[in-house]
C-alpha cells in the first residue's frame, strides 16, 4: 500500500505536487469514492482523474529541452500561454521535471516516469543547477563571497554556492555571474541577487546534473538516451544515500 499521490505520479499521469493538488481539488476517486491526500491504496485499486480511469503507461520517455523565455514550465496555463509541454512532439502525457520561470531560458527536464521526477525534485537529491545570470549593477569580490557563503531569502539561508564573476561592463554597469546551487526554492537565482542589491535581468540555466546546453539552441530539444536516465537513477539514489 503507498499514498494515492505517490501511485499516480509513478503511473506517469503527473508530478506528486501536481496530483496532490488535484486530490485537493476533490478530482480523484479511488473505487467510486474522494479520497484525501495521505489515502493509501494499492496498484489493483480503481483509481479516477476527473472520471477518467487511471491507466499506467507502458512505456517512458524523457527529454532534455532548452527552454525558451516567456514559456511556462507546466502542463497547461489558464492564460494560455505556450507551455514546455507544447513544445515536445509526443502523443505522450509528460510534464516538466521541476520549473524555470517565464522569463528563464536554459535546460529542463520533462517525463512521464513518475519515480524519476519525485528523485529528482525531492530536496535530498542535491542536483546541481548552473545558471549564468546578467545582472543590472557592477558585482564586487565581497558580493560573490556572500552569494559563496549563502543568503536570506524568505528568512532562510540558503546552502552554500559555487559563484563565478565572468565580466563585467563598467559602461553599461552590468555583469555575468555564474551560480551553480543544489536547492530549488521558487525564483530562488533572483532572489539570492537581490538580497544582496541586484537586479537580474537575464537568466539562463546551462546545466543541470551533468547535462549542459551543447548542441542544443534555445527551443530545441532530444530525448535521453538509456545509459543517461540510468546515470540520472544512479546519481540521485547515491545522493540520498550519502
């Protein structure tokens, strides 16, 4: 017996935080009946979605996209605005691993392997995330010694950061730093610049794990190959091991 969330986003239908909104929602039904987050159930349950009978999916794909700006990183939008999803040529339902924001170019995940996304996601997993962020303002030494050490934002610190100043334009009064982070706070980037008094203007992610944008031009994207989501596996059980 597991959590109805766990069950539903290890069938491929949605990320756990997705489908435990959708039980908020009242939207699932295990054998005829609402259920609430935390209902354990099992994988010879009749399980609905909006009257729609849950079906695991028999195969998985996963896709490295470099996304570009003012794209949302989810399945639908309200507004209808172009999602990630709407990008990828897949009959498949996937959805991104994680989210960049809006106005962030750079590498995401999308899946419909439930297991993976949850690793992944979960704040045990340490992932490394390298963004290159241009920012309004001329960066100095101490600046990227407090971004090194860790900030406050939202009231708590954030882990310790590898940081790079790439340039700086004394007559445009900008810079290109360089910030590699293991968390995933929402707007985290952004919010670590401007606690200390920056604006970002530009943000990128150019790696995650041990992916990196080469080869791939902003709004292309290709799918993983085995030995890759078997890395991805090994990395983020190692991590959580360790």
């Amino acid at each position: 017996m597991e959590k109805i969330q766990k069950i539903i986003a290890n069938y491929g239908y949605c990320s756990r935080r997705k489908a435990e909104k959708l039980i908020k929602e009242k939207k699932v039904k295990v054998n005829g009946k609402i259920i609430d987050i935390g209902y354990l159930a099992s994988n010879k349950d009749k399980i609905e979605i909006n009257g729609n009978l849950l079906i695991k999916e028999k195969k998985f794909e996963y896709y490295l996209l470099n996304k570009p700006r003012f794209t949302i990183s989810s399945t639908n939008d309200e507004h209808n605005r172009k999602t990630v999803v709407d990008i990828i040529n897949t009959k498949t339902r996937i959805y991104p691993v994680g989210r960049l924001d809006y106005d962030t170019t750079g590498l995401i995940l999308l899946t419909n392997d439930g297991q993976l996304a949850n690793l992944l996601m979960h704040p045990s997993s340490n992932i490394d995330k390298t963004y290159v962020a241009k920012v309004s303002g001329i960066v100095t030494g101490y600046d990227i010694k407090k971004l090194k050490n860790g900030v406050y934002i939202d009231n708590i610190k954030t882990s310790k950061a590898k940081v790079k100043l790439r340039k700086v334009d004394k007559k445009k009064e900008t810079s290109i730093v360089e910030l590699t982070i293991h968390e995933g706070r929402n707007h985290q980037v952004k919010k670590m610049f401007e606690s200390i008094g920056y604006k970002v203007d530009k943000l990128t992610r150019i790696k995650y794990a041990f992916f990196t944008t080469d080869g791939l031009k902003v709004g292309e994207y290709r799918k993983l190959n085995p030995k890759e989501v078997s890395v991805l596996y090994n990395l983020v059980k190692n991590k959580k091991t360790n």
